[in-house]
C-alpha cells in the first residue's frame, strides 16, 4: 500500500517535472524568438529629486511586447532568460534603446539628466560588459555618466563572483555610475559596501512602503546616514503616496522613484508625463 503510494507520488512528481522541463523549453524558444523578432522595449520611470523635484534621471525597465499576450513584465521572463543565457542580450537592448530614446528626450526638450538600467548577475560576468557600454555611450558621442548600472545585493553576496566584483570595478572607473539595487530585501552585506565605491543605493520598495511609522523610519534614517558617510546617494523606491513622499524627504532620501511620481511608461508617454509634471505637482503632495 505505501510503496504503491510512493511509486505514485514519484510519477506524480516526474510528471511535474516533465512539465516544468516543457514550460521552460517553450519559454526558451520564445525569448530567442523575441529577440530575433525585436519584441523587448524599454519603459521609462522618473526618478526625482526630492529637494529640488527636478528629474535626476529615469529607469529603464524591461517590458516584452508578445504579439498574443500584450505587454509582458519582467517577472515573467527574467529568470528564464537569466537560466537560458540570453538575459545579457536583453540588458544591452535596454541599454541601446535607452540611449536613444535620451536623443529623442533632448531633442524634444525633455531634460533627463541620465538613465539607470539593470544588471543581471550573468550581465555582470561578462568581461566586456564595461567596453560594450563605453562603445553604446561613444557611438552617440554621451559620456559615461549619463549611464547608472543598477546592480543587485544578491550579486555581492555570491562573493566567488570576482569576476562580477572586478566589472562593477572597471564600469567605476570608467566613468558609469553604480547602485546597488533592492537594497535591504534581505543580502545586505556591510563588507561589500566597505569593498566597492558604489555610487548610491536604492531603497527596495519594502523599506519605503510602510512609512510613515517610528520603526521603518529609524531604519531608513540609519541608512541615509550611512550612505551619507559612505558618500553614496539614497533613492527611495516604491514611493506610492504623498505620506511616502514627505517622509523619505524629511528623513533625507536624496532622490524618489514609485508611482506616486510616474509609473514606468514607453518613451511617448514618458514625455507627456515630463510635459505635464510641473502642473501636477505631486510632489509637495
Ligand atoms: P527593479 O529594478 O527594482 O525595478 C523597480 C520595480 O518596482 C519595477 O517593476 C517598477 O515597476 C516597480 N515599482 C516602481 N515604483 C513602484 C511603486 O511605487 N510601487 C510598487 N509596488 N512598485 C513599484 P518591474 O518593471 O515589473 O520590474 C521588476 C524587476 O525586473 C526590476 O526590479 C528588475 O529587477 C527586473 N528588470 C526589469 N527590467 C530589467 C532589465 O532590463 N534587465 C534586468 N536584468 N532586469 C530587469
Ligand atoms: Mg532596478
Ligand atoms: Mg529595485
Ligand atoms: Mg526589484
């Protein structure tokens, strides 16, 4: 009786990995066949300064446009392109279709001082990572510092990433500005901070959500002070409300990032959004 249990459960579970393993193959094939077919697109959210509300810049977010499924987000196909080696491929899109759509904003008046986009572990890996963002920021005669990689805590901690360590390195001297991205969900690593000259961190929205309240408060006022001593910029994420707002400033967030400002949109919205900003003033909320 238990072994026929046993012997069932086990097919039942192979079954289940038959499935995962048919899901996967499916989601690989498609990626490939959305980056042959162009099908990834950046979206653009304002990231502002809290002081002043002038744009500090925008960050690039990765959306794919499925030709039956519609906007597709990130959560859907990161880790898979990640697993399947094609997440690099996806980075460098955002990064090159992000500089363009800068020209486009500046052509059109919009004043967006830089753009952040994101870094995968494996992105972070590739020894050419550094030269391949110098030659997109060349090719349209921008300097580095227009570009802000956004890296994650999870790529420190795996501390045999070297190589990852050495690239973060390298696009520092280069001129490309560096932060450490999702700060606070759970990696936070002191010594990676003391290591690295980062040039900011971002405040995951999980920090920035609960406040106004005493103990998410003093968490990220300790924060601000010790990217103030480490000479690092605080952007606070996820910030939703006028609450968030005034309270990440109070507490000295240099700059803010969440809905409550933008959401992330494609480049045409975005300039709508630019041009209609200063009526809305959501920041003094
Ligand atoms: P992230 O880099 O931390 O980006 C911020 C995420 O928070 C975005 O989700 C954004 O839409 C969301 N967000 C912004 N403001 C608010 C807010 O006020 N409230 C709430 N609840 N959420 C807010 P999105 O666009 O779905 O991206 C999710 C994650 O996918 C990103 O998190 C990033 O880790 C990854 N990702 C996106 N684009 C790329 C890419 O081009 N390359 C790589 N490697 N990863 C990417
Ligand atoms: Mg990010
Ligand atoms: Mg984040
Ligand atoms: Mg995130």
């Amino acid at each position: 009786e238990a072994k026929r249990g046993g012997r069932s459960r086990a097919c039942a579970y192979s079954n289940a990995l038959a499935e995962e393993i048919e899901t996967r193959r499916i989601l690989f094939n498609e990626i490939n066949a959305a980056l042959e077919g162009d099908q990834f697109e950046p979206y653009f959210q304002p990231q502002v300064y809290t002081e002043t509300g002038e744009i500090y810049g925008c960050e690039v977010l990765a959306r794919w446009r499925h030709p039956e499924r519609g906007i597709v987000p990130p959560a859907t196909f990161i880790a898979a392109a990640e697993e399947a080696g094609m997440i690099h491929q996806i980075d460098q899109i955002m990064v090159e279709k992000g500089l363009d759509a800068l020209e486009v904003f500046r052509e059109m008046g919009v004043h967006v001082p830089a753009i952040s986009v994101n870094a995968s572990p494996p992105t972070l890996r590739d020894p050419h990572l550094t030269d391949r963002l110098l030659q997109a920021v060349r090719a349209r005669h921008l300097p580095p510092s227009v570009l802000t990689v956004e890296v994650l805590e999870s790529t420190l901690i795996e501390n045999d990433d070297d190589m990852a360590l050495l690239t973060i390195e390298n696009l520092s001297k280069a001129g490309f500005s560096v932060v450490l991205d999702d700060f606070g969900t759970g990696y936070a690593s002191m010594s990676n901070l003391s290591r690295l000259r980062l040039d900011g961190i971002k405040l995951d929205q999980s920090l920035v959500l609960p406040v106004p309240e005493p103990r998410a408060d003093s968490i990220i006022s300790a924060l601000v002070t010790l990217s103030s001593n480490l000479n690092m910029r605080v952007v606070a994420e996820g910030v939703e409300t006028p609450a968030h707002f005034k309270t990440v400033r109070r507490l000295g967030c240099d700059v803010v990032q969440g809905f409550g400002i933008g959401r992330p949109m494609p480049k045409e919205a975005f300039i709508q959004w630019y041009n209609t900003y200063g009526a809305q003033q959501i920041r003094t909320g």
